[in-house]
C-alpha cells in the first residue's frame, strides 16, 4: 500500500507510512514559530483519525529552530500527545549529523523519556526507523 499524504501547509509535508505505522513530517523549507505551531497542529490532525503515537520528524530542512520554539514543543506540544493519542508517543527528530556524536547518530540521543513521550535526535533516517520499530514491537509485547 503506497504512503498516503494529509492535508497539510504548502510548507511542511505531512505523509501516512501505513506499513510502517508512523507519521512522517518534513519541512519544505526554514519556518517562523507561527508556521512551526501550525505544522504541528497539522501533524497532530493527521494523526488523530489513526490515532498514529510513532512520529518521524525531519527537521533537517528547517532551519534552525530558536530556543523558544524548541522549548514550545517539548514543553507545550509533546506533553499533550499522549492523551489526545491515546498512549505513549514515539518521536524520532532527524537533524543535522554534525549536531551529535558519532555513537548519538547511531543510537539516537534522547531528548525526552517520560511514561507519555520518548523523544530522540538521529542522524539517519535508517537509525531513526530502526528505533520507531523496536518501540512499536516493545509496545506490543
């Protein structure tokens, strides 16, 4: 089954991966933190209906994100996922290699780890894959 695509901003894509389980999002380009808001928003809409807990966000075409919108989404967006996911959330954030050591690009750095969200930074969409899946067969042991 091909992936399916959601309605989305011209300026992030929003894409179903239905055999692998996960939602994957990509920005077009850099974003203000209007724009950042709205792709989540966006996000999390797609991933209602299916209610899709296991996310892969590629950050490595946005640009740089401030502080402030970083701290937005760890502390106001991800902590909401959960409940409105019904169960614990699963995101793999793909980032520039240069941004962590060699030993993070292959096991992920971890961001986020609480009952409701895991959060990690890969360099490789492979990597980041990987780890999506392992934490969907732990989810259903």
């Amino acid at each position: 089954m091909p992936p399916t695509s959601a309605s989305a901003p011209d300026f992030v894509s929003l894409q179903h991966r239905d055999e692998l389980g996960i939602l994957v999002i990509r920005w077009q380009r850099p974003v203000s933190a209007a724009e950042l808001q709205q792709s989540y928003a966006a996000a999390l809409a797609a991933a209602r209906p299916t209610r899709t807990r296991y996310w892969l966000v590629d950050l490595r075409s946005r640009g740089p994100a401030s502080e402030d919108d970083t701290h937005w989404v760890l502390t106001q967006f991800v902590p909401t996922l959960a409940t409105r996911l019904r169960g614990p959330v699963y995101l793999a954030f793909l980032v520039p290699a240069g941004q962590l050591t060699p030993e993070e690009q292959e096991a992920g750095a971890p961001m986020v780890l609480t009952d409701t969200a895991h959060v990690r930074l890969f360099a490789t969409e492979a990597s980041a894959l990987y780890w999506l899946s392992r934490r969907q067969h732990h989810d259903s042991t």
